[in-house]
C-alpha cells in the first residue's frame, strides 16, 4: 500500500514539474516575442485608426456617407457611382450608364443590368467598381444613394 502511494506521488510530481517547464517556455513580458508597449502608443494608433475610419465616411461633398441620401435629378443628368456604392429609384424613369457594356447588379431582381437598360423602381442596384458607372435620368428622378457618387 505504501509503495502505491509513493509511485502516485512520484507520478504526480513529475507531471507537475512537466508542466511547469513547457510554461516556463513561453515568451516574458517586454522581450522580442511579447513586446510591452506605451499608452502613447495605443493612444497613437487609435488616433490614426479614428482618422481613417472618419476620412472613409466622411463625403466630402460628393455623398460617400453610410446613410441614404436623397438625390433629384432633372432629365439627362447622371449619377455616377463609386465601387460598391447603392442606388434606388424611387420616383421618375432612368436608364442605366456606362461606358463599358456591363452596367450595374440588380440585387432585388438578381440579374446584371447592362448600359441602357431602364432602371426598375425600388429595386437596390450595386456598382461594382469605380469606372463611370451609374444611372441616367429620363424624367425628373428621385434616387436614394448609399456610398461614393458624382452628380
């Protein structure tokens, strides 16, 4: 009995010391592989961070925001959308521009509208770079924009 419990004692202690080697490995605080940083630093980095995120909502006259914009436009005027930006007419006849003969992806109807096709109404279209693609009003048109555009 005894020398059951010293083998399980024995055992135990080995384990324990096994583990507290293979910690012992691990990098110490304020060397190569765990560097201590300042809190000017941090401080610093999120400036810069805060100043990046604000530059890419800011719209700087030409839209670009995260909300919808109300954008009226007479007949002939265009609308020419940013990579990613969002479109959806609301009232008035348009048609789709592009300088190319792709033109712009229908979410809502799930198919690519090309150069020229009448854009539906309440449908959310999606350009999918910045190359001179938009819309081109008709009639006097309502459209809500989300995202970089020209007018």
């Amino acid at each position: 009995m005894k020398k059951s419990i010293m083998i399980t004692a024995g055992v135990l202690i080995s384990s324990f010391l096994a583990i507290g080697v293979a910690f012992a490995d691990s990098a110490a605080p304020g060397s190569k592989d765990d560097p201590v940083v300042t809190k000017s630093y941090v401080d610093q980095s999120l400036g810069q961070i805060k100043n990046y995120v604000d530059s890419m909502l800011s719209n700087g006259g030409q839209g670009g925001g995260s909300e919808l914009e109300v954008v009226n436009l007479n007949p002939n005027e265009a609308v020419i959308l940013g990579a990613g930006a969002e479109i959806i007419l609301r009232a008035g006849d348009a048609v789709i521009y592009s300088p190319t003969p792709n033109g712009l992806s229908d979410v809502t109807g799930g198919k690519d509208l090309e150069n020229g096709a009448k854009v539906p109404s309440n449908h959310l279209l999606i350009a999918p770079r910045s190359d001179g693609r938009g819309v081109r009003a008709k009639t006097v048109s309502v459209f809500m924009v989300r995202g970089q555009y020209t007018k």
